[in-house]
C-alpha cells in the first residue's frame, strides 16, 4: 500500500494537512491521528521515526498546557495540539516511505516546479536527519568533557548554547562544501533535466486520491 507514487503521498499528505485545519470536531481530530498512526506502524517505518513522533508527542502536550495557561478553553487547546501533531505526522510519513530523488522529480516533472526550488526543498530534508544525528554525537562529546544537563528547565535551555553552536558551524560548513561541489559539477550550466526516478501515476493513485477527496470532503462539510 506504499508503492504510491511519489506524487500521490505529497497530495494525500496536503489532503490531511488540509483537513485538520477545517476541521474543528477533537474527535474526528483524534481518529484521524489514530489512523495516521495506524499507517504508520504498518509501514513498518516507526523504529526510523520513532524517537521523533515521541518528541512530537511531548511538544504537542507542552503546547497544550501552554494554551490552557494563556486562558484558551479546553477544547481549543486540545485541537490545536492536535492540529500540529497531525500535519506533523502526514509530512513525516510521506518522508519516512518516499525517497528523496522521487520527490524532485515529482515536484520537477509534475508539479512543475523549478528544479533549483526542487533541490533546495529535498537537500533540506534529506539533511535533517543528519542534522539530528549530528545533534546526538555532539551532546555525546560533550558529554565525555564532563557536561552535565542542569535539573534546572531554564538553565538548561541556556545551557544548550553549548550544543547548538557548533551545530551552527557545522552547518555553514557543510552548506559551502555542497554549494563547491554542485558548482563544480556545473548545477545552474543547463535547465533540462533527466530523472531515473519513475513519476508516472497509476491506477492505484488515481483511486486512492479520489477516495481521500472524497472522504476529506464529506469530513470537512459534517465537521
């Protein structure tokens, strides 16, 4: 059920993203985040995104509290958190079960976006993750030169300069060390483009997006 198109999962991941801000029911909310989840543990990719829907879950209740203490009710406390968590978790799956050159290709060849807007949007993804890798090894190292996390919440966030920084510049270094190396491999020299990456919908897809229009809409006009 995830040999979609590449095409199909970005419009299904809009389709939800969508729906959860016209909808305004924290039930129809709530099973819509069941569902996801659902999806989510059949496809087998919860151990590659596991720690991050955990964090997510964490910002999500944080954001929760933070309502209900700036005087929010708590039913609009409760969708908004939901809300986040949702369209979170649509874009994450799409991600964990598509790779990256078919997004390109996708948004080069069928949505008709310029190919550098095209990389721009992919490099960025593609190196989140190694962004939080990278994250974790140097709260390692740190760690070895005898930091120690603070109990105290607003100390620690202060204390975290110590981490960010150099993510900071290892950033900035490797986007120069990929801005020399796409210039060398002449990125801007043409504007055709050749992908190996199949795009093309099938059957399946045209189904799928209809039902998920389908169904999104009778959704949106009931709720």
């Amino acid at each position: 059920m995830f040999n979609f198109a590449a095409l199909t999962k970005i419009i299904l991941a809009l389709i939800i993203s969508l729906c959860s801000i016209l909808i305004n029911d924290s039930n129809v909310l709530f099973g819509l985040l069941m569902i996801e989840l659902i999806v989510m543990i059949s496809s087998g990719k919860i151990n590659k995104i596991g720690k991050a829907v955990v964090m997510l879950g964490i910002f999500s209740l944080l954001l929760y509290g933070i309502q209900l203490l700036c005087g929010s009710s708590v039913e609009i406390s409760l969708i908004s958190a939901l809300r986040m968590v949702i369209m979170s978790f649509s874009v994450m799956l799409m991600l964990a079960t598509t790779k990256t050159q078919q997004i390109t290709a996708a948004l080069v060849k069928q949505c008709y976006m310029p190919y550098s807007y095209a990389f721009m949007v992919t490099a960025v993804l593609r190196f989140v993750p190694d962004i939080l890798a990278e994250s974790q090894a140097i709260r390692e190292v740190q760690a070895c030169r005898g930091y120690r996390e603070s109990a105290n919440p607003f100390k620690r966030l202060m204390e975290y300069m110590i981490i960010i920084k150099p993510m900071v510049f290892r950033a900035i270094e490797r986007s120069e060390h990929m801005a020399i190396s796409l210039e060398m491999r002449g990125f801007s020299r043409t504007n055709k483009r050749t992908f190996m990456a199949e795009t093309k919908l099938q059957g399946i897809d045209y189904s799928v997006l209809l039902v998920a229009t389908l169904s999104s809409a009778m959704l949106v006009s009931l709720f």
